[in-house]
C-alpha cells in the first residue's frame, strides 16, 4: 500500500486542469474521500493539490495529527482518494458526535464550530507580525496567484514566518487553500506551529478552527473576521488580523498571556 507521499497529487488524465480554455471561469470538479471504506466527505474544488487537501482536511478534522497516521491511495480513473486510519482514531471523532453544520463559507461540515466553548483555553502562541509588513506579504501573495491573474475567481492561502511565504495554494474555496497549505506543510514534515497563515477571503469560524487546531499563532485577511471565528481564536489563544492592507489593520487578540 502506498504512503501518502506515493499518492497522485493532480486530477488523473481528461481531468486536468485547462487554464486558457476558458479564461472567464475558474475550474470545479468534485474530489471525493472514502476513510476506511466509509464515504466521509466530497469537496468541491480546484482539481490540483489534491493530495495536500486531503491530508490538511484530515489533520483539520482530528483524523490525523501526522502523516504517518494515514495511508493514502489515490483512484486511477476518478478524483477521489482511500484513505486507512487506525480505527481508534477514527472512532474518536465518532464519539464526538459532531453536529452537521451548514458552514458559512464551505456547504456542510462536520464538525463541532457551533460551540466554541468545546475549544479548551489555551496559552498565546506568539505575537502577531509587525501589521505593516502584511502589505508587502499580501502583495507577494496575490503575484504567486497565477489562477487568480488568469480568472480573479479564486482565493489563496500561504503560510509565513511573518518575513516569507511557505506553502502557497489557490482555490475556488478559501476553506480548501487553507487546508492545502496545511497539508502541504505536513507531507514536507515542516512544523506549523506558532506561525501565521494569510488567507485573501472573510476569516470564517471554520477557517479560524482549522487555524486553530494547527496551532498556528495568527491568521490575516485583507477581509475581516466572524464574530464566531474571533471566539475561536480567542479562546485558542490565537490573533485574527483584520483589513490587513489597510492603513488600519484590526487586531482581534487573545486575552491570555
């Protein structure tokens, strides 16, 4: 059985992506993920990255909190991925008993976002950036985005030790470029903790959890935040930072040491 790191990341032949045939849409195609031979969970999604998505998916979820928890196989003839997880594991996010949300920004979910208070109080993480080099962050990210040259249709994520960018994805969901840029990071054995995340859409309480479970220190949007996804972060010992290309960027901080 192969590792993850075996497993296609791009869409199998007849699905790849065709940029220029259409210049006036961005792709959508559905990529779908059985765990454990059970049908789990169906994105709709830009079809690259995928092996990324999955795997940042899982780790957002609680399935994973490493790679080497999962083995991965990708299907030859259609978007979709097997993913085997120790049975434990998979039974104790069974226990949970999460409720289905209708997400604001992602369709449905499963997951527990509707009560923030089932997130335990945490230590901050670290400080955010100096606000005024978000700017100049920002820009490097929209000129990585060559999707978002071609369509201006999507949105992107990166990761960043507030000087440079790690990580980069695009995605017509912003949910989906965060989790690719997780798991991107994790199939690279690079650890993401207390680092921040820049995203180009509305920081949302699923989002802002996602953030949250990686431990990263802090997450920026030229867009602003939920009031949900402040809750999150304050809880998690997290900053939100808010208009991050304005000249004046809000800061939603933690309230612990």
């Amino acid at each position: 059985m192969p590792t993850p790191h075996d497993s296609a990341s791009a869409p199998p032949a007849g699905h790849r992506r065709g940029r220029g045939t259409d210049p006036a849409a961005v792709e959508e195609f559905p990529v779908w993920l059985e765990v454990n031979g059970t049908p789990t969970v169906t994105w709709m999604c830009t079809p690259d990255q995928l092996e990324e998505l999955v795997i940042g998916w899982l780790h957002g979820e609680g399935y994973i909190t490493a790679v080497s928890q999962v083995q991965l196989r990708p299907c030859a003839t259609d978007l979709g991925f097997w993913a085997d997880i120790p049975a434990a594991q998979v039974a104790e996010v069974a226990a949970e008993r999460r409720r289905p949300v209708l997400a604001s920004g992602c369709g449905a979910v499963s997951t527990f976002l509707a009560d923030p208070a089932s997130i335990q109080p945490q230590p901050g993480r670290g400080a955010p950036p100096d606000v005024t080099s978000l700017r100049q962050r920002f820009k490097e990210l929209f000129a990585l985005g060559s999707r978002y040259q071609d369509t201006g249709g999507v949105h992107a994520a990166a990761l960043t030790d507030g000087n440079a960018l790690s990580h980069h994805a695009e995605d017509i969901g912003r949910h989906n470029a965060v989790d690719k840029v997780l798991g991107a990071a994790l199939l690279a054995g690079h650890p993401v903790e207390g680092l921040g995340l820049l995203v180009t859409g509305r920081i949302s309480a699923e989002l802002a959890f996602k953030a949250a479970r990686a431990r990263l220190a802090w997450v920026a949007t030229p867009s602003v935040p939920s009031t949900l996804a402040v809750e999150v972060a304050r809880r998690s010992g997290m900053t939100l930072i808010g208009r991050a290309v304005s000249g004046t960027p809000q800061l939603h901080a933690h309230d612990r040491p």
